[in-house]
C-alpha cells in the first residue's frame, strides 16, 4: 500500500491534517523495494488529487532486502573514526559495493553503551524514490529506511524508557519491516520477504512471517542482551489477527500487542482523516514515522 499522512505542529502538539492510502501497483517492489518509479509517480498523483494533499515537500521511507540498519558499538570516537568503523562493518555485510550504498549513522549510547546507529541503502534505491516523488510534482525533503521510521513513530507515541526492549514489527501483504528497540534507539532492523511471487501463496501467513524471523532470531536475541524482548507490537494490514498475534506469542513467549501510531494523536473526529485512521491506523505507521521527521526539526 501506499500511505501518506500530513503533520502539523501547532502551540507545542502535533496535529493529524490528513491521512490517505491507496494500493500499490503490480509490479513496482521487487524483494520490498522500488524498481518502477514512473508508476509509482502516477499513483502518488492520483492520491493526492483524491485525498486534496496539496503539501510539496514530502518525506519518503526506502525499504528492501539490501537496507541495513543496526547499532554496533564503536571505540573510534567520531568523525573520520566512526566513518571508517561503518565503511568497514558494511562492507562485510552488504551484498553491492560499499561505494554504491548511502550511509548514514548517529549515536544512541545514551540507549545502548557506546553505540552508534548505522544504516545503508542502495543509491539506485534512494534515487528511484527521488525520480518518482519529483515525477509526481512535488520535493524530497527527508529519505530514511522504512524502519527508521517505525522507530520513529513508535519513540514518539509510546515514550519508552532506556531499558525497555520492544521488537516492532510492520507487517505487509509481502514484506516484514522488524525493528528491535532498545528504549528509543534501534538496535537491529531489517526488511524480510515474506512471499516470494506465487510460491507461498498457498502458506498461512503466521507460517510464513514466522520462519522469517525465525532467521533473525539469533540476532534479536544477541543484540537485545542484557534486557531480553518483553513486548512485541505489529504494525501493517494484518495488525487485527488474532491468529498472528498467537502465533507471535507462542512463538516468542513474550505478550504482542497491535500498535496504532495516531491513537493518542489529535484530528477532528469527522473528518476524512478520522475514517481513514479508525479503519487502517495500524498500517500509517511506517508514513507517520515520516511525518514526524519532516516536522520535528520545525
């Protein structure tokens, strides 16, 4: 789905304008990424016209298989020292060049010892994301990946303390945005598949979002350390299964809950926004995230 929601910072709160969504094209996300920006520009037009969004600048979220985002603990201090850290870890890690990926980092010691967060995403990636807003008519004003975003939401909505470990969880029709929390800083993320064309079609999606992050669950484990998961929110189309939500729990052995990012947010009660948030609040998380970061340094 395509999502969009617009922000307003008023006397010290932050205030839903608008909310919108509309579906994604066949064909524009290959492994959870855009690869089709010229139909993906025709789409964001035509929600702009349907849901009267007549905001320019727009703050867009980059997802997929090849972004990265995790916290590592650096003995480099800063500047050239934690670039050269992040270089050589992505290096490692990534699956194109190192000189091909956008990377961004920032401390979050004051969460976890010594850390800083680092991400990386495909240039190519960031800009089909760049063509397509600005064939849409309008600016690119914030890119991050897509959990960052969720992170985002998630810190400003819920006001974690520095000790409580959340594993968020964005779930869509085809792809799985996790993110470990550790208070308000990430310490690891990833974008996982969970349908791959027509091949699991047929497989419960409890099943299949399952042994997805049951790839991960080493690493969930090790970089939740010392605290381990007490919680686990969702996020997405299917944040209302119970069936997932049981699934989750016997899995994991930790409480889930649905976790809706404009529930304590202030909107006119019948206003567009209002319906469009009482049917599928859940799933703007990712799209609050972003209009949070576009409003915050205001």
């Amino acid at each position: 789905m395509i999502k969009a929601v617009v922000l307003e910072k008023r006397h010290g709160r932050v205030l839903l304008k608008k909310a919108a969504l509309a579906g994604t094209p066949a064909g524009v996300l290959t492994a959870g990424a855009l690869t089709d920006g010229i139909t993906v520009a025709r789409s964001l037009k035509a929600l702009f016209e349907e849901y009267q969004i007549k905001e320019k600048g727009l703050a867009v979220a980059v997802g997929g298989e090849k972004v990265l985002c995790q916290a590592d603990r650096s003995a480099s201090g800063g500047g050239d020292g934690v670039v050269d850290f992040i270089r050589e870890l992505a290096a490692k890690q990534l699956s194109y060049p190192v000189s091909a990926a956008c990377l961004g980092w920032q401390p979050v010691e004051s969460m976890i010892e010594g850390a800083v967060l680092w991400t990386a995403t495909p240039v190519e990636q960031v800009d089909w994301l760049r063509e397509a807003v600005s064939l849409a008519g309008r600016k690119t004003v914030y890119v991050t990946p897509q959990a960052c975003a969720l992170a985002n939401a998630y810190s400003f909505s819920m006001k974690p303390a520095s000790r409580e470990t959340v594993l968020l969880l964005n779930i869509g029709a085809r792809c799985l945005t996790l993110a470990l929390m550790r208070g308000w800083a990430i310490a690891y993320a990833r974008d996982v598949t969970v349908t791959r064309e027509r091949i699991d079609v047929d497989v419960p999606l409890a099943a299949r979002l399952i042994k997805a992050l049951d790839a991960h669950k080493d690493q969930i484990v090790e970089r939740s350390r010392p605290h381990p998961v007490q919680q686990i929110l969702i996020t997405g189309g299917a944040a209302g299964s119970k069936e997932l939500r049981q699934a989750l729990q016997e899995r994991f052995d930790v409480p889930v809950a649905t976790f809706d990012p404009l529930d304590q947010m202030q909107y006119a009660p019948m206003s567009p926004a209002a319906s469009v948030v009482e049917e599928h609040g859940p799933s703007l998380a990712v799209a609050t995230g972003l209009a949070l970061s576009a409003i915050q340094s205001l």
